[in-house]
C-alpha cells in the first residue's frame, strides 16, 4: 500500500526505507529498518517514495458521470518501479481533497486518471446531433450505381466552470464504426481502444460550448434497373453526372420503366386469362346440368351457353394474343437496356 503518499503537491515528508526487489511479475518490499507494532494496532509503512507527473483535471465520461464531472489526476508513474494496486490519498497545498483506488498495476510511464470526489461547481451536457450530406460521387460499373456520401455527427459539449479559478476538462467520447474525428479546438487529444479524450481548458466563472465533428463515408448499391427519377435528378442537380451521362442514364431509365410496366401489363392479361378460362369452366358446368343434347333440344337457354363458350374462347385466344405481345416487347426493351447498361461506366465526382 501507498496510501501515504500523497497525490498533487503537499505531500507527506515520510521517506520509503525500503527496498524493492522484482520476482517475476511480482514485488518484494523489504524494510530495512525495525518496526514495532503493539498489540491491537497498526502502522502505515511507506513503501514507494519518489515525484511524479500529473495534472489535476475535470474527468467526464459519458457511461459514467451525468451531469457533473469528477476531479481527477492525469497520475502518470515517473518512478522507478511499478506501483501495485491500492488506496491513495489526495492532498492538495497540505489539504485533504479525498480518496481514491489504484485498481490496477500500474507500470513505470504508465499513465492513469485518479479520481477522488464529484465536483459539483462543474457540468458536462453533451447533445448530439446527426445528417447526411448530399450525393458528391457516383460509380458507374457493370450495371451498378455506387453512391457515395458522408454522414455527419456533432457532438456539443457545454461546460459550465462555476469556480474562480480555470478548470481543465477530461472529456471522454466513446468512439462510433467508421466515423473519423474531425479537427477541435481541443488543447489536447488522446486515443484509446472505444474511445477518445479532449482536454480543454475553462476560464473562472464561464460556460462555453466545446464541438466535436465527425464523419464516415456512406454508400449505396442500386442497380441502374432500379434506379428512381429522384436519385437521378439529384446526380445532375450536384452536377456528378455530365450532359451526355445523363442524358443515356434517362434514357435506360425510361426504358426500365417501360419494361417494369410491361411485365405489370403481362400479369394482368395473364389473371385476365386465368378468370376467363373459370367463368368458361362454369360455364361448361352449368350447360352439362341441362342433360345430353338431342337433335330437337334447341332451348334458349342451352343456346345462351353455347353462344358465351364460343365468346369466352375468342376472349381467351385474344388475351393470350395479348401476352406474347407484350412479352415480346418486354424482351425486346429489356434487351436494350442490359446493352446500354454494358456500355455504361464512369466514376464522378460532385463540384
């Protein structure tokens, strides 16, 4: 244990005796001189003796703080040897600020935020705001449209610093797929695995708005027979797609629409088709109730069904007529979109 020694300045004049020896991962500490200890008591013996850098700082970490941040030293291990894990106790100018744990070893040049109590003249609120920017590039390959844009988010710290004295926040932003960090106003950054962290300083009895920006290109695969007359305007709207691209991309377009309507056509006829030939089906079921003709049975009403099975079956040779008309020009139209999307292929960029 070194918890009498003290974090920030004003630290206690006790020197370590001692004397550190490594065993593999672990420390021996060896005290040279003899200590008595009576019964029903304790003694704090000081093994680790020695400065250290560091830096009394506002730490705020999204999971782990709300509103007001903790005061913290950026604790870095200047010393010689590695710390072992245990309390610690910050002074500051000779006075008691609180209590702290080293969760961890600690390794020499290692460095490790100390937190000791919550600092209630201080606050962090963080607002986030998302958008995507417009289309600024589009690639045209093998009967595909890849578009490409940015998404952007801004991350708006206000801190309020309500001490005479400025304060210097730790701010830590968990890090999110793809994004990459923008250019802050930070006095410093720092990276770590999930997250970064932004110090920047306060002056006494001021708020300020501290914004970090972040963006992360975005795409999107459609292929070119899909395509709407929306995605199109918009490519020559940012002006990606030059006057002879766009003028064969509304031309495929066109002809991909037309094919889409034509197979609509197609199912239609065939449904047609499908109803015609049941009402035939009842048809033919309703005269057979009437009995087996005879040469002198010329009813009216066994001649109404044998004049609508001959009217059905002209509706059905005309609808299947239909059919392989618009397929055949479905095929035909289809045919010259594939050909002019093979021909079809630039990458651009947005002006």
């Amino acid at each position: 244990s070194y918890n009498t020694n003290s974090l920030y300045g004003g630290g206690m004049d006790m020197d370590a005796d001692v004397e550190t020896v490594e065993i593999g991962n672990l420390f021996h500490y060896e005290i040279q001189n003899t200590i008595s200890i009576k019964s029903q008591q304790s003694a704090l013996v000081p093994t680790v003796s020695g400065s250290f850098k560091g830096r009394k700082v506002c730490w705020w970490h999204p999971s782990k703080h709300s509103l007001n941040p903790v005061q913290s030293v950026l604790f870095k291990n200047t010393m010689e040897t590695i710390l072992d894990r245990g309390p610690i106790m910050v002074n500051e100018n000779g006075s008691y600020m609180g209590e702290s744990l080293l969760d961890k070893i600690l390794a020499t040049e290692e460095e490790k935020m100390i937190s000791y109590s919550v600092h209630l003249e201080c606050k962090v609120k963080s607002t986030t705001l998302s958008r995507e920017e417009p289309i600024n590039r589009i690639i045209v390959k093998n009967g595909s449209i890849s578009a490409y844009k940015y998404l952007i988010r801004e991350t708006t710290y206000t801190l309020s610093n309500g001490t005479e004295t400025s304060v210097e926040f730790a701010l830590d932003q968990l890090s999110q797929f793809g994004y990459e960090i923008q250019k802050t106003d930070a006095k410093q950054e720092q990276k770590f695995e999930g997250f970064r962290r932004f110090f920047v300083e306060v002056p006494p009895i001021k708020k300020i708005d501290f914004v970090v920006k972040e963006k992360r290109l975005d795409s999107q695969v459609i292929s070119i027979l899909n395509i709407t007359k929306q995605q199109l305007d918009q490519s020559i709207a940012l002006k990606i797609a030059t006057t002879s691209i766009a003028e064969r991309l509304y031309a495929i377009y066109k002809l991909a629409v037309n094919v889409y309507g034509l197979k609509l056509d197609a199912e239609d006829l065939r449904n047609s088709e499908q109803r015609v030939i049941a009402d035939q089906d009842r048809t033919r079921a309703l005269l057979g109730s009437l009995g087996a003709a005879s040469s002198s049975d010329q009813s009216p009403e066994r001649s109404n069904f044998a004049a609508k099975l001959l009217q059905l079956e002209e509706q059905v040779t005309s609808l299947r007529s239909k059919f392989e008309e618009v397929i055949r020009e479905a095929k035909t139209d289809k045919s010259q979109v594939l050909s002019s999307i093979e021909s079809l292929q630039f990458d651009v960029e947005g002006k």
